[in-house]
C-alpha cells in the first residue's frame, strides 16, 4: 500500500494552497509524471538501436516517493496528471501508484501515455485505478513501415490495445502519429480514416529536436501546416476548428461537422504554443524538468531522500517554478535540440 494519502480536507482547495504560477503569469496546473525511461520500443526518432543510456535502479524514485511528489504538487493546485515514461506500462505496480495518485484531493485528471504494446493487458486494471484517458503513439498503420520506425513493435497488439481502451470505457482515445516525410506521410490520411471510423481523437505530431537523434529526426520534419492543407483538400469544407476543445495539451484540434471524434496537430518547431504553457516533467529518477526545449532542471530526488518536510518540499517546487523559460529554442534545422533523450524526459 502506498503511504502518505492525506485526510479529505473540507472547503474549497483554492484557499488551502499557494498555487504555482511561473514568471510569466502562467498557472501549472499539469504534471507529466515519467515513471520509468526503458521502453519496450526504440523509435528512431527518440532511442538508438543500441546503446541507450538508462539510470541506475537506485536513483528511481520509489511509487511511495512519486505518490509523494503528486500530493504535493495537487496542493500546491496541479489538478491533471499523465502517467508517461519510457513505456509507462513496464514500471510494475503502475496500478498500485495509478490508484495512489487518482485518490489525492484536487486531482481531477488522471490519463497514461503510451506505445499500446501492453496496454490489452492493462487497459482493465488502470481504469479500475482510475485513469480516465489514454494517449497511444501509433505512427502506421503498415506493418513494414510501424516495425520500421519501432524496430520492435507489434502492431497487432497495438491495435488489441486499442480495443481494449474503448472496451473499459477510458474516454477519449487518442491517437499520436509523428509525421515523418518520405517515412510515414502518405498516411496521413488513412490514419485519418482509421480513427475517424473508430471514434478516437487524433493528433499530427511534428517531429521534434529532442535528444540524441535531434537532427535525424528532422531531417523527416513535416510541418503542421502541410499536414492541415492536405486533411482540408481529403476532407472538404466539413473540417471546421473545434469549439472549446484545446483540453490541457498543445494540440490545435478539429473536426468533422458535429461528429464526436477531433482532429489535432502539434506543431512545436513551425508555431510554437509557449505562450499557453502550463505545464512541467518530473522525470523518474525525480528531476522537475521545465520545457522539453531546455536542458535546465533541478532534482527534487535529493530534498526528498534528505528527510525534507513537506513544506520545505512544496518551497523547492516553488523556487524550481521561477525558473520555467518563457519558451523553446527549437528551430526546423535541428539547432535548439536538448541533449536529454525523450524517453528519459517524459514525453
């Protein structure tokens, strides 16, 4: 059982806690939680074939330690949290800190990324635990094009994944395809097709310059503006801006007349969203990391394990809030890139 759930405390949460705004007026309200950095996958875009650079077991935080974190930034008035990683789904007793973590007063919002490879075995018991939503990364729909960006996926099981999610009721389901020129761009709009006729969200992700594969991945960018022209010529005047649909992401989404499912890009090198950010990374060895587009963060792993209360914990938070940019770097030819890996920064 993890330890240190507070008691329910009546009245409005509001004026119990000190919220966290950045220097720039922005309130963080989300936290993207990495619970591990392995992964079952190694993407080219974001892992080598070989020789990837893991931590050690002791320097990951515990689900007790993580829990922890969660608690008190829900106090300090983050209300959403994504269970990333790595592959969230091969941390055990995901569920156990799931369920921890969704029990904690203020969370309204508990959602999982992941690659989908697992998650038909998952998808029951983490929504059991209480994960409302789950994004799942799926780059093809072509069996030789899906290995060849995975180099170990199954995409068969991706899509049980995928069936699973809708079956326990996580809603929404969203899709996340990377687009990658001359890899996985005629797919555009089969990938379209596909969670359109299923009822899933879909978002367009440009590659970023993110880790060591920075410049590798793009020299496939696709920028978010080819990618909406080519879904207004496939799917005609019905594709209109969605009303009130921005959600705690990035993603500018649309849709098809009033039909349910959206449509979404994320164009973080060719416009980027940094005004709106509201967000931070905690990565799993306990490193609070500010924006994907900068090396600059600061570990909370060593306050914790030194015996910090939890009111010194929640000054740490606040003095690491002071020091979120106002934006990226990231530009199309790769300069700006970060030398931290995806997998290790939570994606």
């Amino acid at each position: 059982m993890i330890v240190g759930t507070p008691p329910n405390v009546p009245g409005n949460r509001e004026t119990m806690t000190q919220v966290l705004v950045d220097p720039f007026g922005r309130r963080i309200e989300y936290l993207r939680l990495s619970v591990t950095d392995r992964c079952n996958y190694r993407c080219f875009y974001c892992m080598p074939r070989k020789g990837a650079c893991f931590g050690n077991a002791g320097d990951f935080l515990t689900n007790d330690e993580l829990a922890r974190l969660v608690r008190l930034f829900a106090e300090l008035g983050v209300r959403h949290v994504r269970l990333t990683g790595g592959e969230p789904l091969v941390r055990r007793d995901l569920a156990e800190l799931a369920g921890a973590i969704g029990g904690f007063p203020g969370i309204d919002d508990l959602s999982l990324s992941t690659n989908g490879q697992l998650l038909g075995r998952y998808a029951q018991p983490l929504r059991r635990a209480g994960v409302k939503r789950v994004n799942i990364s799926l780059d093809s729909l072509d069996p030789a094009v899906f290995a060849h960006i995975s180099r170990s996926g199954d995409l068969v099981a991706v899509l049980d994944g995928i069936d699973a999610a809708l079956a326990v009721g996580m809603t929404p389901v969203k899709l996340n395809m990377v687009v990658m020129k001359g890899i996985n761009d005629r797919e555009i709009e089969t990938m379209f097709e596909f969670a359109m006729a299923r009822g899933l969200d879909l978002r367009y992700i440009e590659t970023m310059p993110v880790g060591p594969q920075a410049r590798e991945s793009m020299a496939c960018h696709y920028p978010a503006a080819s990618i909406l022209k080519r879904l207004r010529r496939y799917a005609g005047a019905g594709l209109v801006p969605a009303k009130g649909s921005r959600g705690a992401g990035p993603a500018r989404y649309y849709q098809i007349g009033s039909g349910p499912a959206k449509v979404g890009v994320i164009s973080a090198v060719s416009r980027h969203f940094c005004a709106g950010c509201n967000r931070v990374r905690l990565t799993a060895t306990g490193e609070l990391v500010f924006c994907l587009g900068r090396s600059d963060r600061v570990s909370l792993r060593e306050p914790l394990r030194r015996g910090s209360s939890d009111a010194d914990l929640k000054t740490a938070i606040h003095a690491a809030i002071a020091r979120k940019p106002r934006r990226h770097d990231f530009l199309p030819d790769g300069t700006g890139a970060i030398s931290l890996p995806m997998s290790r920064v939570g994606g």
